[in-house]
C-alpha cells in the first residue's frame, strides 16, 4: 500500500519564516542604530572644517551656542562659565576616569573670543582642547 497526501505541497512558507527573521533585524538595526552612533552635548550648527581627527575615548564635550548671553554645556547640562571651570575641575580630579581631552563644539554665530574664553579655561586645568567643525559639502574651492 503507497500512502500519498492528496494536498499539492507549498513550500513557500519555508521561505517565508527566514525572511521574516531578516526583515525583524534589518528593522531593529534601523531603529536602535542611531543609538550606538551618538554624539554627546546639545545639537548646534558646527562651521566647516577640512581637518578629521581620530574618535577621543575620555573625551568631555563642551558646547557653546549662540545667544545673548551665549549658553554653555557640559555634555547636556547647562553651565554658566564660572561652573564649568569648577565642574573641569572635578572631572580632571576624578580617580575613575580622569578627563585629558575637552571637545569644544561652538556654535557658528558664536563670537571668537567666547571660544577663546572657554579654551583658555580648559587649558588653565591642564586639558587638551579640540575645536570642532562639520565636514565640506562639495568639491573644495580651487586657490585664486
């Protein structure tokens, strides 16, 4: 006796299941990637820069935006300039992880001497200070 199924086979749901497995991480990885990709501070309009330097591990983030007064950050808390230099002060004092680095992200109607004034804050405590900028869009201009 040959025992047949009497219904056509359908391996289409044999594919369907990996593929529901693939479309579930693409969607994940789309909505936590920007997660794992973030920057620290408040978000402002960075000038342009040609320079790139390397991603700093112990860095602490300092933002200045445009205003007046202009506003000053510590990563995402608010600071006025005389708190910012006691703060520097306990992050480079810290036996956990001593800060080196500052990054310093100014906004682009921020005047010159404020990012003077807070670099020189951070010199005085002995950090190394990167100002920081956005890449060039387009092709660079060719010398006159």
């Amino acid at each position: 006796m040959k025992l047949e199924s009497t219904l056509p086979e359908r391996p289409g749901f044999l594919f369907v299941v990996p593929a529901f497995n693939l479309f579930a991480l693409l969607l994940v990885f789309f909505l936590l990637g920007g997660q794992f990709v973030s920057q620290s501070g408040v978000a402002v309009e960075l000038p342009v820069s040609r320079f790139q330097m390397e991603r700093q591990a112990d860095a602490t983030v300092v933002t200045v935006t445009a205003g007046e007064p202009p506003g000053y950050w510590l990563e995402r808390e608010p600071v006025s300039l005389a708190q910012l230099s006691e703060r520097l002060d306990a992050r480079r004092g810290s036996e956990s992880a001593p800060t080196t680095t500052m990054l310093l992200r100014v906004d682009k109607g921020v005047p010159v001497e404020i990012q003077r004034n807070v670099a020189e804050v951070a010199l005085q405590k002995g950090l190394r200070v990167y100002l920081l900028g956005q890449p060039e869009t387009g092709q660079p201009k060719a010398p006159e």
